[in-house]
C-alpha cells in the first residue's frame, strides 16, 4: 500500500515539474549558405510530452493501480459473521 502512496505521488510530482512546451514560430529571413535546414528524427510530440512526464504519468496509473489491487484484496479478505 506504501508502495503505492509513493508511486503516485512520485508520479504526480513529476507530470506536474515537466509541463508540455510548445516550441514553434516564424523565422523572418532566410539562412545566408546554400544548405537547406531540415530537423531530421526529431520528433514532434516530444515537445508534448517529455520522457519525464511519461514516465510520471506511467507511475501515476501503476500506483493507483496497485491501490485498486489492494482495496479489492482487503474487501475479499472480509469474513462474514457467524450466524
């Protein structure tokens, strides 16, 4: 249960300190040499969603799934009373 409290707020510390980044704008002149600029492999959801955030949101859903997991088990463990 533990284990769960700190994968989630883990998680959430770390969605919340890497927000997405949106980098993009317009570039008034043209480059001065002949060669043409284009950012090959780069990825255009990685401005979205850093590793970091991934990682928290991953986190997030394993914690609370281990918390799910752990109320069910505790909610199965239940006896009934005797009659």
């Amino acid at each position: 249960m533990s284990l769960g409290v700190v994968l989630v707020l883990g998680g959430a510390l770390l969605v919340v300190s890497n927000p997405p980044t949106l980098t993009f704008g317009w570039f008034a002149c043209a480059p001065l040499s002949e060669e043409t600029y284009a950012p090959l492999g780069e990825n255009p959801w990685s401005s979205l969603f850093p590793p970091a955030a991934i990682a928290g949101w991953v986190s997030l859903l394993v914690g609370l799934l281990l918390w799910a997991f752990c109320a069910g088990w505790l909610v199965g463990r239940r006896r009934r009373p005797a009659d």
